[in-house]
C-alpha cells in the first residue's frame, strides 16, 4: 500500500546486551529451529556445549540399540 513503510528503521542496536535477553533470544531462536542445540548451548553460557551434545548423541545410540530386534534383522 502506497504510504505505509515497508521497513521502520530504529537507532541503536537490537543485538542482546545482557546475559537474560541473550539467552531469551536464544531460546526463541532454537525453539523456532534457527540453531542447533550446540549454538543454543552456548548461546546460554555453557563452555561443556560439546561434551553435553557428545553425551546426548551416546544416549540416542543407545536407545536406538535397544530398540533394534534382535539377531540384527
């Protein structure tokens, strides 16, 4: 429509300042699938982010070992 902006410009910066809207946005951003779960991870402060994905990935191998058949067929 002729007359209404397209884009509204704002002066200063929408990057996050403080550890709370850092980790808010972080979450937005994983909930809607922005970034994985190693970026969220550190995103919200945890220097074990690799060693906490290492981990998860074990425990899926696991489960996913349980639930084949038996006799690998």
């Amino acid at each position: 429509m002729a007359g209404i902006p397209d884009v509204i410009v704002q002066s200063g910066s929408a990057l996050p300042y403080g550890r709370a809207q850092k980790q808010a946005m972080a979450n937005e951003q994983f909930k809607m699938g922005a970034i994985d779960l190693e970026t969220y991870l550190e995103d919200v402060g945890r220097t074990d982010a690799a060693m906490i994905i290492q981990r998860l990935d074990e425990q899926k191998a696991k489960e996913a070992q349980m639930q084949a058949p038996p006799g690998g067929m």
